[in-house]
C-alpha cells in the first residue's frame, strides 16, 4: 500500500492518486520508480528480483518513510534522498 498524509493520519492512497500525482507533489516521479519495484518484486512481467536487493516489503518501507518525512534512512544516521533511492533502484535492475 501507499501512504498520504490527511489531517495529520496516515491513510491509504489508491494506486490511481499515486500514479497521478504531479507537480510539486512528486517532482523526482517517486511513485513511478516505486510502483515498478513493487510489482516487479511480486514477478510482474517475469521479473526476478533478489530478495537480497530488496522485497516487495522493503518497498513499502521505503515508500511509507520517503512519502512521510522526505527522505528513506537506509540505517540508522544515513538518509537517502529521491535521487539517491532512485538510483539504488536503477543500479540494481530493480527498475529498468
């Protein structure tokens, strides 16, 4: 699931708000690189991703903490940018 923020509540989006956000709402296309590591980590179109680079799980992690506060801490003191996660995701074949 995707996360937003309403009323200071976590609340789920539908994977249409998340494929039309826009603007300054997401400028670097998160939800797009994300979306594609989500379903390519379930096998969508024949996509085998390690587990060892990342689970449909960890996505969500990653999703649920960047879309809340900005940024994904990979461990504790280090925090990846959109720039930084996107990059982890295209270097690793994650998405293409």
């Amino acid at each position: 699931m995707f996360y937003k923020m309403v009323n200071n509540q976590l609340v789920s989006m539908t994977m249409l708000e998340v494929l039309n956000l826009g603007g300054n709402q997401d400028p670097e296309k998160m939800a797009f690189h994300l979306i594609g590591a989500y379903l390519n980590c379930l096998g969508g179109g024949g996509s085998r991703i390690s587990p060892l680079a990342i689970t449909a799980e960890g996505v969500l992690r990653i999703w649920s903490e960047w879309a809340t506060k900005g940024y994904y801490e990979v461990t504790a003191g280090v925090q990846w940018s959109a720039t930084e996660i996107k990059a982890y995701l295209l270097d690793n074949g994650i998405v293409g």
